[in-house]
C-alpha cells in the first residue's frame, strides 16, 4: 500500500510542479476559493478553482496522468473607468492536464507534461486566440523516503514553455524540498517557496512566499487611450502565513493570509503590450480551500 502511494506521488508531480498558481504535488482534487480586494476601492479580484487529477498505469512504473481543472474569476470593477468594465467581469481559465512518468534509474525518473488551455471572457464562440499552450520536461530525484539520510530531500530539475508569459522559449525549472527535522521542512523554488512547521498529525503551520497569476483573451475588445485592448493579465507577488487542517490523512482544509508585494492587473493589446492598469496597488490576500491528497 505504501510503495503504490509513493508511486502516485511521483505521478502527481508532473501534473503541478510548474503551474502558475499554489497546487500542492500530490492533490488529486480540490475546491478553492482566492480573493484580494482593492484598497481605498471596492474593486476587487475573486477567485473560484476546482481540479481532479487521475493517474493511468500503463506498464510497471510507468503512468499516464489526465486531469482537469478550473477557474472562474470575477472582476468587481466598482469604480469609475474611462471605458465599460461590464465585458471584464468574468473569466474563464480551463486546463487539460496530460502527464506521463516513468522510472528512468534507481535515483530519477522522468517526466513530460502536457496542458493545453483556454483562457477567455467566453462570450462568443472560441477563437485561436482563446487557446494557449503550457508544458515541460521534468527530471525528479526524490529521497524523502530513504532512510539511510540523515535529511531526507527532494530536487525536481526541467525546462518548461508557457505561452501565457510571452517568452518564445523554454524556461529552466527548479525546486528543492528538505526536511530539517521532525518538525520543520522547507521548499525552495517557483512558483511557492515556504519553511513549514508540524505540530502533530493534524495541524501545521508555514510562511510563504509565492507567484499568482494569469492572462487571458477579451472576446469583445474595448478602445482604451485609443488603443484596441483585446488581453487582460494579473500578475502578483505574495508573502504570508498558510494553516492546515487534516481531517483525515487524505481531506485537508487549508487558509493562506498575506499581503501582496507586488501587484500588477492589467489590460494589453494584441502584442501583449500594457495599455491601462487597473491596479498596482498592493493589498490583503486570502486563499482558502478543500483537497484531497495522496
């Protein structure tokens, strides 16, 4: 039972080590709910989020992983604007995840995935422009059950494409996990980095910072300083605390709080270049949520 759990571990990896949000490596679904108001303002950004992750044995040690997820963000434009915001109010954002990993030697296995996407307001039928395309190539060599180490660790190396960034190439990839000792473990890397503190089997506590985000096609595009603006992106920069609660050792509630350190929503034109913003100013952030894990 131990050694096939270990197995989906190593299967989930794939599906969320370079998504540009906070999934943790081994959840196969989850219910969540974002929200960052504005200050000195009644806008605010909101997020709902739902994903399911399923994994395929296709020979010994060897899977294919296919998964979904979703979100809709709801812009709460309040305040007053040069142009109509009616158009901005919700976005959708739905990933196909396609993964596949095999044992490659006794220290690594490797890992390919796959994530086409829509990223749109979805108020006329889809266009190319609706579609982007994200994945990577993924080496993953993971001692957090050897008991010969003193420390137990664990260090994923890739290249990664996301179209959604603009860069017309891979980009390298690195995370580092450690266990200091019983109670303390920190991860080193993008897009969530964080020193985590373990009460008892229940409860732990961590700080963290990390990167949240996204950008996405306007189907009915708005004329802004007499430009045609047809993109919208959000980008932030976060830092905080995160609580878990374990039900059992698969359902764990969780809460992260903070404030954002950077914070940059706004609208872009064809080429991607910014044409308004709609806010830069920094602000209280919450995330909360359901998953279930291995």
């Amino acid at each position: 039972m131990i050694k096939q759990e270990l197995k989906w571990i190593y299967m989930l990896f794939l599906i969320f080590v370079c998504q540009f949000s906070n999934a943790q490596l081994t959840d196969l679904a989850r219910l969540e709910y974002s929200f960052i108001p504005k200050n000195k303002s009644e806008d605010q950004y909101t997020r709902l989020r739902a994903l399911i992750n399923y994994p395929i044995e296709v020979k010994e040690d060897a899977y294919l992983i296919v998964g979904a997820e979703y979100n809709r963000v709801l812009l709460n434009l309040e305040d007053n604007y040069p142009f109509n915001t009616s158009t901005l109010n919700k976005i959708h954002i739905i990933d196909l995840n396609i993964g596949y990993t095999f044992k490659w030697n006794e220290k690594w296995r490797f890992g390919v995935k796959f994530n086409p996407r829509i990223a749109s307001t979805l108020s006329k039928s889809l266009t190319s422009d609706d579609y982007f395309i994200n994945g990577g190539l993924y080496l993953i060599n993971d001692r957090t059950k050897d008991e010969s180490i003193k420390r137990p660790y664990r260090l994923i190396l890739g290249l990664t494409y996301n179209a959604t960034t603009g860069l017309p190439f891979p980009l390298p990839f690195v995370s580092y996990y450690r266990e200091i000792n019983d109670k303390w473990s920190f991860n080193a890397g993008v897009p969530k980095s964080n020193l985590k503190y373990t009460f008892n089997k229940k409860n732990n506590l961590q700080a963290f910072v990390g990167l949240d985000g996204y950008l996405a096609h306007l189907q009915e595009p708005s004329v802004v300083n007499g430009e045609n603006v047809d993109h919208i992106s959000l980008s932030v920069a976060i830092g905080g605390l995160g609580y878990e609660y374990c039900f059992t050792k698969h359902l764990v509630a969780y809460m992260y709080t903070g404030y954002t350190f950077r914070l940059n929503n706004v609208l872009r034109n064809e080429n991607r270049d910014e044409i308004f913003k709609l806010d830069d100013v920094n602000a209280f952030y919450l995330r909360t949520g359901l998953k279930f894990k291995i």
